[in-house]
C-alpha cells in the first residue's frame, strides 16, 4: 500500500538540499521537513500512538503544520485538521466526535488545547501533544513536550503495519447542526496526486501555492503534490489574503508557477483589477473549484494572462479533492462546464431512482471511482443514505452528491445547482440547516430561519430572518455576534432582517422562497432591529 509519506520521504531522498517550504522568510528544505517530521513521529510512537489513532491538529497554515501532518502520518494516525478560528463550541463538537483522541498544538494554540481538552467528554482526548511548547504547565493531560520531541531520533519510524488506509477525518457542515467527518485515505489522495502532478507536468522549477486553509480538502493537492515531485511548496499568509492586491503582490514575488484558490477569490482580483497585462510571467497555470466561477471574470483572467492555462475542477469532500476537470481552450461564452472525469474515477447523471437520464437531462450528479470515501464517521445513517451502488446491487461504489447536473451529447458535464439547502461560500460547504440550527437554539430567538440569494459578486449570500422574545431588545449586531460564538466566520449570515412573524405557506411552514424575495429585494432595509 502506497501511503502519503512514503512519496514525501521518497522525494526528500532525491532532493534533500531543495527547498520544499517556503513560508515568509522561512523556508525548510527536504532534508529538514524529513527530519524534523521524523522527530515527531518517533516521539508519537513512544507516547503510545497506535494505528489509525486520531490526532486533532491545533495549528494555523505554516511550516510547522506541514511538519505536524507528516509527522501524525509517519507514526501511523490519522490527521483531523481543524480550523484554529472556528469557535470554541464547534471545535469540541469535533474533537468528542473524533475520540479517543490526541490533541497536538503549536505554541500559541497551547491555552486552546488546555481549554479544549476540559469542555471534551470524559476519556476523549487520551493525551495533549505540544512538540514546539514552551509552558506546559497547566495544561492537563500533556504526555509529549519540545523536549522529548527534539530528543527523539531522526531516522523514519518502522513502516505503519496493522492500520487502515485512513490518513485524514476531515469535518463539514452537517444539516442537522453538528460537523460530519468524511474519512479520506492514503490511496485516494496517492490516486489524485499522482494524477494531478502528471497530467500538468508538476516538477522540481515549480513554485506552488497554498492559498487554502488544511482543514478544506482542496489543500492536499496543495500540499502533497509539490512535495511529492520536488517542487516549492508556497504557503500564503493570512495577512496577504486580505486584500486582491496583496495576493496578486504574492503571486509576483514569490514567482508562482501555478495559483489554485476558488472562484470567490480569483473574481475579487478580477473585479478590483490586481493585474496588469501579460503580469505574473512565471505564472503557468490557474487553477479553481469549490464555487461556479462567473464567465466575465474568467474572461478578465484569461486575457490579462494568454500564457497561462486555465482549469477547473469538480468533487466533493467525499470524493478526495476532485473528480472531474475542464481546461478551457477558448474564452467561456456561457457557464463553465463540470468537465470530464480524471482516469480512475466516474461520474453519472441520474434520476431520482439511480437510472441514468438522457443526454442534456437534469439530474442528480453521482461519482465513483478511486476516491470515494469509505463513507462518513460513525453515521452508519448518512452513510447508507448517501453513498449507494450504480447499477444498486453491482458493486460500483458512487456517492450521491445533492448536485443537479447533465451531461451533453459528447460527453461534457455541466452543472445546474442544488436539489438541496447547500451552499458553498469561498469553496466551503455550509448547510443552511446547519446555520438555522444555531441561530435557533439562541435562547432571544423565538423563530428563525436562513435562506441563500445570489450576491452581485456571484457567489450566494446568506441571510437570516428572525423574531425576539417579547420584551427582548436586541439588536442584529449583537446577534451575529452571539451566532459567531457557534459557527464559523464563513457560515455567518451577511443580510439581517427582524420580523414580527415569518412568512408561511398553506401547509403552516415557514414560507422560504418569500423569504428570498425580501432580501433579493434591494429596497428592503436589510440588517432591521440594529443592522448587520
């Protein structure tokens, strides 16, 4: 079995002095990352990590996260990154879902840990792992500190035997209000990675981004394609994503030879007009997925950049990064298509009884192939709800993605929106029941409930509306505020609206398409009862 690491270790041996992580000033070279994520490792397996353990990752985007990753896979665990911004809440949601478990924190995420570690249920983190701490102290439950991890050897532990294949359990925003895991393994990614680096002639002269978080599955190619072919891996700061003009500043500077981010972001550098003609001369290829890309954007890039090639891609979480790609050849005149599926993976358009459609009828996307997820953590429900066999009874693994989609006579698939409540903003996947859930359980609320409108930039915008308790005040910024204290930044509301009662249709239920109409509505005075 071919496991992540081995590829990394495998490259560092052919190019141990090569920079392999370049973050600000700071860069790792091959041999570094290899012996810095050994030390980890070694000092895991003598804190007792076994197969298929779980370790929760209390780190932000940077170099000891990469050495972090590396090193949980080296010992044999399985990598649950988690967003170190989501609140506190969510995060222990994860982490008693994802027990018996380690917590493993960078140094300033030690008091997070610490907190952590208290709010989990009763026996589910088994032990706190700090291996760049300073002050442990106070901090219960610490069984591995710097110390022992810079004494710990070098060399690669004994290879992984008696495990899984699972290599991440990475969590998304689940309908009933609670994060779901989706397990992905080492032989999925190795089948997307080692397809990827090929087909786009990834190589030792690359520059490569990492604009996504670790948490969001695009990353893995980020991460692991150029480190397994010996490229540079270039991870973006936080403070340079602020702004379009930082990030175009970025692209530049570092001389990337390859950008993928998600629509939302690329259409914002189109849309504040980052580049100049013929800019970014190293730059080779852009790549995006996650959100519908707007034609007049990709149009903006494509003519500001004739040297670059122009990709995107299709899947989901439960699939492993993505499933079907599409470089365009000519400027879009029309929406973009979904594409075609990558070797070693299927997709088909089908009716609500699993039965393939006509050509150019709408229907549900389904995908099978090599990177189907063995289904979702400890829900046997959802699991056999949303993963099937295509033909039933074949054998075939696919998974049901909640994706209307068709496919054109020559085999070009497109798609055409949900057949559900999801959404994606800035290529992260939110339940709309997820944000509902929260804003209901807020004790001032008394109903709510949240519905997408399409935003000017493209992309959708959440909105909810909601009543008070009588005698209550309180106004909308205060909250979001609340809200914020639940779910993550993306998953927020933008558009507010106070009402004395929700709109209802014949049955009695709360009437959500009237609620889309008042906020498409632009003379609606969005953010009543205190603004947004």
């Amino acid at each position: 079995m071919t496991r992540l690491e081995g590829l990394v270790s495998a490259q560092a041996a052919r190019t141990p002095e090569a920079d392999a992580v370049v973050f600000g000033r700071t860069r790792l070279t091959y041999r570094e990352l290899e012996e810095r994520s050994n030390r980890l490792a070694q000092a895991l397996r003598a804190d007792g990590l076994r197969p298929d353990d779980r370790v929760c990752l209390l780190v932000p985007k940077s170099p000891e996260a990469v050495v972090y990753l590396l090193g949980v896979l080296k010992a044999g665990g399985v990598c649950v990154p988690l967003d170190t911004a989501s609140p506190a809440e969510r995060l222990v949601s994860i982490v008693n879902r994802s027990g018996p478990c380690r917590l493993l924190a960078d140094g300033p995420r030690t008091a997070l840990a610490a907190e952590l570690s208290a709010a989990a249920a009763p026996g589910v983190v088994a032990a706190v792992c700090l291996p760049d701490g300073e002050a442990t102290d106070g901090v219960p439950g610490c069984s591995l500190t710097a110390a022992e991890v810079a004494a710990a050897p070098t060399t690669m532990p004994e290879p992984v035997s008696g495990g899984s294949d699972v290599a991440y359990v990475l969590f998304t925003s689940g309908s009933a209000g609670e994060p779901k895991g989706v397990p992905l393994t080492h032989a999925g990614i190795v089948h997307f990675v080692t397809w990827a680096n090929e087909h786009f002639g990834l190589g030792p002269d690359d520059r490569i981004s990492c604009h996504l978080q670790l948490h969001f599955d695009g990353s893995l190619w980020d991460v692991y394609g150029p480190l397994t072919c010996g490229a540079e891996l270039h991870l973006v700061p936080p403070e340079t994503s602020l702004l379009p003009t930082t990030l175009a500043d970025f692209i530049r500077t570092s001389r990337l030879t390859q950008w993928l981010s998600v629509p939302s972001v690329l259409s914002a550098m189109a849309r504040h007009d980052v580049m100049a003609k013929d800019d970014f001369p190293d730059l080779r290829r852009v790549l995006w997925g996650g959100e519908v890309f707007p034609p007049p954007d990709v149009e903006y890039w494509m003519r500001r950049l004739p040297h670059v090639t122009f990709t995107g891609f299709y899947g989901t979480t439960e699939t492993t990064i993505a499933s079907s790609f599409h470089t365009l050849t000519d400027l879009p005149d029309q929406a973009l298509p979904v594409g075609r599926p990558i070797p070693g993976e299927w997709l088909e358009v089908v009716d609500d009884q699993l039965r393939p459609v006509a050509a150019d009828e709408v229907g549900e996307l389904v995908i099978g192939g090599a990177g189907v997820s063995p289904g979702y953590w400890r829900n046997p429900e959802r699991t056999t709800a949303s993963f099937v066999e295509l033909p039933p009874g074949s054998g075939r693994r696919a998974y049901r993605t909640g994706d209307l989609g068709s496919r054109d006579a020559d085999g070009l698939l497109r798609f055409h929106g949900r057949a559900d409540r999801q959404v994606k903003v800035n290529g992260y996947r939110v339940e709309l029941d997820d944000v509902m859930t929260e804003l209901h359980a807020l004790p001032e609320i008394t109903a709510g409930a949240v519905v997408a409108v399409p935003g000017r930039a493209g992309g959708p915008l959440i909105c909810a509306a909601y009543t008070l308790g009588a005698g209550i005040s309180l106004t909308t910024v205060q909250l979001k505020a609340r809200l914020a204290g639940k779910v993550p930044a993306y998953m927020l509301p933008t558009r507010w609206l106070v009402l004395e009662s929700l709109p209802t249709n014949a049955n009695g239920k709360t009437d959500l398409r009237a609620l889309q109409r008042l906020f498409a509505d632009e003379e609606t005075p969005h953010g009543g009862g205190g603004g947004a």
